[in-house]
C-alpha cells in the first residue's frame, strides 16, 4: 500500500499557505485600476459598436474547460471550414478581438500598469495589513478599564492590570 502525503492542516485539510513575499507578488498582480478602467468603459459605452469594453470577449478555443471538445475527430475539419482553425476568434467578431488586444484602452492600461500607476501599497497589500497596525484605543475609562474620578482612586496606582488586548 502506498504511504500518504502528510497534510499540513489536519483539520481543513487545505494546501499551506503561501509565504509572504509570494502573496505580495500575488497581490501585486492584479490589476488594480478600477477608475481609468470605469472612465474608459463609460467614454466607450456611447459608441457602436461597443468596442471599449472592461470584460475581455469570449472565445471558446482559448477556454480550458472546453479544451478537450475541440481535440474531436472531426472538429479540426468543420473550424477549418469555418476559418477558425487557427485559434478563431470570439462570438463578437475579429474587430472586437483587435481592439480588445491592440486598442487604445489596451494601450494605456498596459502602459499603465507597467509603470506602477493604480498599486498603492494599502491596494496591494491585500489581505495580510487588515489588522497588521493596530494600536490600543484609549476609552473613557482608560488603560485599567474602570472609571478613576474619585480623588482616592486618582492618587493610587491600580490594584488591576493594565487591559491587554
């Protein structure tokens, strides 16, 4: 019988998690200019045809979850019959393909992001600064937690700890 791979959490049962400089350049990667997109879609979403459009259009042959269908035995003879033998293009035509790939909402983003525009260190940082910088809130009862506002409690020190949080 062959040995198991020992999981690292026995509990989730989950891949580990990755280390943090690989989470930084997970982060790093996503495209994270939500204005100049949503400006260049709304300059787009008054021209026909709708050429400008934030959603990359669809093309079945580059889907990897329908890979397989198109490697059937006569498949190669019907998208050659259609011209869409060399990878195709998507169901809104060549026009949209181009200009998704070579336009100028293309242009700039790419520019965009190749020189750092639209990543904030905050945007980036994803998920692992929620609560990386926390500091103690002083309430009104202060750093013990109870109220010192008679003078015999002002004058002697807490007979407590300070609150940890």
């Amino acid at each position: 019988m062959p040995s198991k791979k020992k999981c690292h959490n026995k509990i989730y049962k989950t891949p580990p998690t990755p280390s943090p400089t690989r989470l930084r350049k997970f982060e790093n990667g996503f495209i994270l200019d939500c204005i100049a997109v949503s400006s260049i879609s709304d300059d787009f979403s008054k021209l026909n045809p709708k050429l400008g459009q934030v959603i990359p259009p669809y093309n079945s042959q580059n889907d990897k979850s329908v890979k397989s269908y198109f490697k059937y035995k006569g498949m190669s003879k019907m998208l050659k019959r259609t011209k869409q033998l060399n990878g195709g293009c998507s169901i809104e035509g060549k026009a949209v393909d181009y200009f998704h790939n070579y336009g100028h909402r293309q242009i700039y983003l790419s520019q965009r992001n190749k020189s750092g525009a639209g990543h904030s260190r905050e945007l980036t940082s994803g998920h692992s600064s929620f609560m990386s910088d926390i500091q103690p809130i002083m309430g009104y009862n202060g750093l013990f937690g109870y109220r010192r506002n008679t003078p015999q409690l002002r004058m002697q020190l807490s007979l407590f700890e300070k609150i940890k949080y």
